[in-house]
C-alpha cells in the first residue's frame, strides 16, 4: 500500500469514537457550513448549492453553503482543514486539490493527511474548441498545424493550475511533447473573447462552459476528453479518436471532511450525499450542467480516486513547471 493511500485511509475516521461522541444525538447536531473555494455563482457553485439544498431536505439540519476565497482555494480549504471534527464543515472541492502539493512550495495545511474523503459527486469532461475560422478540419490537423510551429501558438484557460490548465498541458504531453503558450485569464468568459477573435486559437474548455458556444457555431469544438463519445455532443469525437491514446481529463467535485472526524459521521455524510445524487431532478440538473453524476461512491472508492488523480496530475505540473501565482 502506497504511503499516499496510507496517508488518505488514515484520514477516514481515524481514531475510535469517543463516548462522548457516541451519546450525542445523530448527525448534524447544528448546520452543516460546506465551504465552497469558489466565487458565488460559478460553475462549482451552483451544483454545490444544489446538492446542500437537497440533503437539507433529508437532514435534521441545513446545509448551508459559505463561499470562502483567497489566496486562490487556500483560505476556504484551509478553514475545513483546521475545522473541528464533528462533520458540521465540510470542503466542496474540485480537481485543483490534486494539485496544491505540486504548485505551493509551502502550505497551511496538508492536502492528503488533513482531509477525510466523503464522496466522489461528478465529472465534468473538457471540450476542445477552437478559433471556427482556424484552417484546419479536425483535431488531427490541429495537431499538425502545432506540430509544425512549436511555440508559435498560445492557448486560453480558465486560471492557472485549474483543469482547462491542467487538462491542455496533459494534451500536449501525450500529443508527443507540443509547444503551445499559456494565456491566463480569470475565468474562461475573459478568455473567450479572444478565441472568438483568433488571437488565441485554442481553450479546452470544460463542457458546461463550451457547449453553448459550439451549439451556436461560434467556435468549432474538435475533441471531447471523455473516453468514449459523450451523450452531450455524440457528433464530436474524442481525443483518443483523435490520435491522442489514452488521454482522459475531467474536472471533478468532491465532498471532504476534517481528517479524523469520525467514521459514523463519514458514512452518513456519504449516505446523505449519494441520496441527493440519486434524486432524479438532481441528476437531470447536475446533467443540464454537464456534470457525470457518480452514483454510490463510498469514502473509500472516493480516496482511491484521488489517489489516482494525484498521481497523474502531480508529474504534469511538475513537468510544466506550474507554479501558483
């Protein structure tokens, strides 16, 4: 067993349940705070909200979401962190927590020793698009095209060391090494613009984002980074279709709790949370959003994913020579 699953396993409940914890009454004892990393109103947000509003209806108490930023996610996730460890605050978090060790030669906190993991709730898959004047006809030409002119294009994404970042960086270390530039902006509308423009010929958007953009024929979408063809847009081929083998990104949403809450409050945690997902208008919301709902994670299965997400995306970062800031 690797040190990192150690590390995530000894986050789940660690510890035997105190008397006292075991006399008190069932969870939550008070409002549950999920502390989202995110600015209001984003595309972590909104399912965020929608899935607090729903295990509120099932819980004796509410789940009332809190939007903590700074410093990019680390003033909200270092507040779960240091969190007491009674369940009533928990981390809605994304595939940038798989990150933070790579990017941050110093931490508050520790990514892995001082989380629990709940459950895994979603993916979200990311949309190639480009410039819809750009002259090439699919992916495969695109590839061509940055091939033959290493470092003569740049490419948009959505913040540094988020997905759009992370998930065009791995294309083009599986692509056989291409050079493309990185254009930072504040979310992907700012950087839109300048796709629409062809300024910028490239952003791997994440599908929620991207889809209406391509659905008007703004912007020509080339490539999905699902391994099979998605039900969102079956006609758009994968990358993997595209030449690119074995490549897969996604964003993803997470439910985490304090490293050593106890195991009771883990699972019903989990229990509440995989109901709400069960929920058909959940579902079918969390679908409108082009989020993958994933049904019955348990903490367990939720650790090994991020076991696994760690272990892919930390060597990219380091490769590129993605820094925070």
């Amino acid at each position: 067993m690797s040190v990192l699953r150690r590390a995530l396993l000894a986050g789940l409940g660690a510890g035997t349940i105190s008397p006292a914890l075991a006399q008190t009454a069932e969870w939550p004892q008070t409002p549950v705070r999920m502390i989202v990393p995110f600015a209001a109103g984003g595309p972590t947000d909104i399912p965020a909200r929608l899935i607090a509003e729903e295990m509120s209806r099932q819980l004796p108490q509410r789940v009332v979401v809190e939007n903590r930023t700074g410093s990019g996610v680390l003033v909200g996730t270092e507040m779960v962190a240091k969190a007491p460890k009674d369940g009533q605050t928990l981390l809605y978090t994304t595939v940038g927590h798989a990150v933070l060790r790579a990017m941050f030669d110093r931490l508050p906190f520790d990514p892995v020793a001082d989380f629990s993991p709940v459950a895994l709730l979603g993916q979200v898959p990311l949309m190639a698009l480009v410039n819809k004047d750009l002259p090439v006809r699919d992916f495969r030409e695109f590839i061509a095209l940055i091939r033959a002119n290493p470092g003569r294009y740049d490419y948009a994404s959505s913040g540094n060391g988020g997905a759009v970042h992370l998930g065009t960086e791995l294309f083009l270390h599986m692509a056989g090494g291409l050079r493309m530039n990185h254009i930072a902006f504040r979310g992907s509308a700012p950087a839109m613009p300048e796709i629409l423009s062809g300024r910028i010929p490239l952003i791997l958007d994440v599908a929620a984002t991207a889809l209406p953009y391509a659905a008007r024929g703004d912007v020509r979408a080339l490539a999905i980074s699902t391994p099979r063809r998605s039900p969102l847009a079956p006609e758009i081929p994968t990358f993997q279709e595209s030449g690119v083998a074995g490549y897969e990104a996604y964003t993803w949403h997470m439910l985490m709790a304090p490293a050593g809450t106890p195991a009771r409050i883990i699972e019903a945690a989990n229990a509440s949370t995989n109901r709400a997902l069960a929920n058909p208008a959940v579902a079918n919301r969390l679908a409108e959003l082009a989020i993958e709902v994933v049904q019955g994670s348990t903490p367990e299965t939720t650790a090994d994913f991020l076991t696994r997400e760690i272990a892919k995306w930390e060597p990219i970062v380091r490769a590129a020579g993605i820094r925070a800031g």
